[in-house]
C-alpha cells in the first residue's frame, strides 16, 4: 500500500510526501486499515504536515466495492476483506477526516482523464493490465457505474468457451490468461516476469502461456471498442508497463484487424500517461472532486 | 421492412396501420428507400390518413449508423448500402415530414425502456438473439453512445480464441456462434430453425452447434453482468422468442454460476415485453421524444 500528501497544481496535483507499506499479511479489515492509516501518517510527517490539514482523502480499493457508501464488498486478492466499510473505518483512523473510497481502475480512470492519457476525451476506457485485468469506464463524460456500482470489470469477460479457472470463480476470463497472477500460476513461478523472460529465452511453455495473453488482450480490446466504441484506450498496469510488445501491440493489431472500421478508426489505444503514479494521482483528484462537491460526473 | 401509423396512448402507442414489404432484393440504397417510402404509405392508407397529418417518423436500420444525421455507414446485410443519408432521404421520399434514424438495437432499448420489460430502469441492455446479435446500452438513464456512435455492437465481442468466421470480418464473435444466419450457414441449412429443429431431433452436428451458440450466449451474459451492471438485460428477437431453453436458460445459468457475486444479483434476465412489435414502439416512441425536443437521454 502507498500513501502520498499532495498540493494542488494548474497541470497536476504536486506529489509532496510519498510512503509505502506491505499489505499486512493477516489479510484482517483492522490489521489492514490500521496499516493504510499508519502509512498515511508517514506520508504526512515525511512533509511534517499534521493531519488536520488535509482537506480530504482519496481511497483507491480493489474489487466490488459502492464508491458513495465506501464499502468494499470483496477484495478478491485479500481473502476475509469482505463488506467492510472502509471510507468510515479509515475516516476513524485518520481523525475524521473525509476519505473517499473508489475502485482502483475507477481512480485510475480519473486520473488519466483530468491529467494523463485521455485529458480532453468523453468516451474512454482506462485498462490495466497487472497482477488482475480490470478497467475504469468512461462513456459520455461520466464514469459507467451500473446498476450497483461494480461495472468496468473486463478482466472477467469470458473470451473463451474453455480455459484455465479465474480466481473470481469462472474459466476463460480475460484475467485468467493475461492476469499477472494466472500467468505466474500456471507457469510455476513467483512473478509475472519470470514468464516474460522464459518467452524471450524460447521457452515453448512461457511462449504459449504468452501467446494466450496477447489473444486474450487482443479480444478484449476488440470487444470495448465494438461494445463501448471508446475514443481512446489507456493501458496502464506493471504487465503493460514492462512488456508493452506484449500488451499495447496485439491490442492495436487486434483492433485495426478485426474491430468495426468506423469504431476502430475512432479509438487510439496508448500507455498510460500517469504511469506507477496513476492511483496516487487519481486519487488525490477523485477526492479533491468529491470533497469540493463538484465531480457529479464521478457518478 | 415493416412501417406502422401510430397514436400516442398512456401505456405504449397505439398502433393503427400496419404494413411490409420484402427488402428490395437489389439491395441498392434508391431501391431500398424508395421501398421504405412506399411501406409507410401503405400503413397509412390503411387507416385512410394522409401523410401531412404525420409529424414524426422513426427508423430504425442496423448496423453503424449516426443517429443525429441519420447517415448509415454500412448495413451488414445489404451489400452495397454504405453511407447512405437515410433519414434525409428517407424525409424527401414522404413529402419533407421529419425523420428519425437510429440502430435498430437502440430504438429496441428505448421500447423496452419506456413500453416493455425495461420500464423504469436506469440501467439496462437490450439484447437482440435473431439473424444476428446486438444491443442497445442504457447506462445511467442514458443510451451509451460512443465517440462515433457505433457503441453496443456486443455481438461482435470475441469470445473464443479461435472460431468460426463472422460477417463482420473477425473471428470467434458471439455472433459468429449465435446468430442465426451463422448458424444456419454452418448446419447448411437456410434457416436457424432448421437447426434447433435437427438438434431436437438429436442430430450430433446440429447438437454441437446448439452448445456452442449457447456457451456464446452465456458468455455474453456473464461479461454483460461484470463489464456493466445492468440491473436488467431484455432479451428479444427471433431466436429468443422462439428457443427460450436454448438462449434465456443458458445466459440465466452463466450469470448465476460464472458471474461476479454483487453484480448477479443485481440483474435479472428476461424476455422481450414488446416481442416482434418492440422494432415499431421504439420506432414511434423514439420519434415521438425527438420531434418534441425531450429526449436528451436518447445522446
């Protein structure tokens, strides 16, 4: 986990304080917001700023959560972190201050459109490619919620009738073959990367496993712009960050192949423009928004 | 093509006149809307009123169109029908009365919306299961267009890494499984009913294409469910209406089985209110809300 205190800036929020945390390994709700609280602290004294000078707090969260009420239902990737109610219990922690909580590709889209990737667009789609695949939408200028807040979950768009168990429960997801995790996993390794480097060094194994990851990404990618039909396409995430000719180029091929032209010549699919920095950002923005009442496109 | 007279009324349009005609088998645009012009006319002599007293018409065309200038960009079925001004066409063949164009599966969401099995919902997908498959979105009270209005295309999301080729140049589209035109041409027969008609008679072949149009159809369900969490997904067209076990059952199953937990249960699966009439009330209704000005949700 990672927390930073920023300031307001004309281009983009100025990152002054910066502190990192493991996630604790207990997985518990206090054990963890203890631990997020502890590291914004860190954050602040770094700046040696008190508490009672942040204005309002920015929450990035994994999984199905309610982005009004601040409730996480599931956190798929800490076991036991269920309908928590994380905005309130961290507010707690923090002395009162208000915390805003959002699904991580939400902030990330946030970020990406107020000062990254797609600055300027109404329709767009912030993708990350990392240990899950997920996404944040954005259709008409506004952030696509759904019917109860969990929309944008692409990672776990079936696109093939068989194939490798997701961990959300399902088989042939788009995440349980370009998903960090699901990679590292059926390869028998630790990381993502060991698989990326075996592919390079001729590995047969890694190069199918990698081979699966370029279609899957591919059919996503064909599939939000037939679907969504987005101006651009933002991909962010450690797995697009490092192997890009992995990531970004079987999408554009993909979509310049087989996506309808009137669609396809409508959507640019480009790196993310915020970077490692992109949930910070995201953040800091999504609760400046939301603090000040504005931000009804947030949904 | 079907044209219809109708009247507004408090629970849907009324409709009085009621006419079709085939498709002009040449296919050229003249032809086409020379053959519309003369369907709407017919409907309206059948209720002896003249085309003056009519002060809106709606249509609805398939495939990418822009519904604000009524220009189609290309319908799928009839080669040779590419950017053609439809709806000022359309307007100069009945005497300058205004009309309205917009995707078939749009003018179907709307029906089901504001006259169908979708009343009240803000959140919703019209799915069509017919000679192809599409949908209108709704997302937030709004129809989610896209950056060039092409948004919705859902049949032709991947959902296999291989496949069967598709009309639209792809591969592995869950039209490409499911649509009735795929399906029949696969089989080698001339209809799609010919194929349930076989797989009921315990045909092997025709019972392998059954599972996998069914196998599509639940992965359009589940990835519907986790991509944007509608609160309901309106199932019509032809295949729909008459292969209820094969289509409603199976996207039914997936969701419940395969889907995320919070966003299943927030969405039911139901058939069409409208049935083969939701083309004409969405038609009427989405013509009737733009010659009045309202309509801003229609984008």
């Amino acid at each position: 986990m990672r927390a930073v205190v920023a300031q307001p800036a004309p281009d983009r929020p100025r990152i002054l304080g910066d502190a990192s945390r493991p996630t604790p390994s207990t997985g518990r709700p206090r054990d963890v917001i203890a631990a997020l609280a502890e590291t914004a602290r860190a954050a602040l004294d770094e700046v040696g700023r008190p508490l009672h000078d942040v204005v309002a707090a920015g929450c990035a969260a994994p999984g199905p959560l309610d982005h009004r009420t601040g409730r996480v239902h599931v956190a798929p990737n800490i076991p036991g972190f269920r309908e928590v109610a994380l905005a309130d219990e961290l507010s707690a922690a923090l002395e009162g201050i208000p915390v805003f909580v959002d699904r991580d590709t939400v902030i990330a889209a946030i970020g990406e459109g107020l000062a990254g990737a797609a600055r300027g667009q109404r329709d767009y789609v912030y993708v990350t490619v990392s240990t899950g695949v997920g996404a944040g939408i954005v259709s008409g200028g506004r952030i696509l919620r759904g019917a109860s807040n969990t929309a944008g979950e692409v990672g776990h768009w079936p696109i093939a009738l068989a194939g490798p168990r997701c961990g959300c429960g399902s088989y042939g997801c788009v995440e349980s073959f370009a998903g960090g995790r699901n990679l590292a996993e059926q390869f028998g390794s630790v990381e993502a990367s060991d698989v990326f480097r075996a592919e390079r060094a001729g590995d047969p194994r890694a190069r199918e496993l990698v081979r699966n990851a370029e279609a899957a990404l591919e059919a996503l990618a064909i599939g939000l712009v037939n679907v969504l039909n987005p101006a651009r396409i933002v991909v962010g995430g450690g797995i697009a960050e490092h192997e890009p000719d992995h990531v970004l180029v079987p999408m554009r091929r993909g979509v310049r192949e087989r996506a309808f032209a009137v669609a396809s010549s409508a959507c640019e699919i480009v790196a993310s423009g915020l970077g490692a920095d992109v949930g910070m950002v995201g953040a800091v923005i999504a609760a400046q928004q939301r603090a000040a009442g504005a931000g009804e496109w947030l949904g």
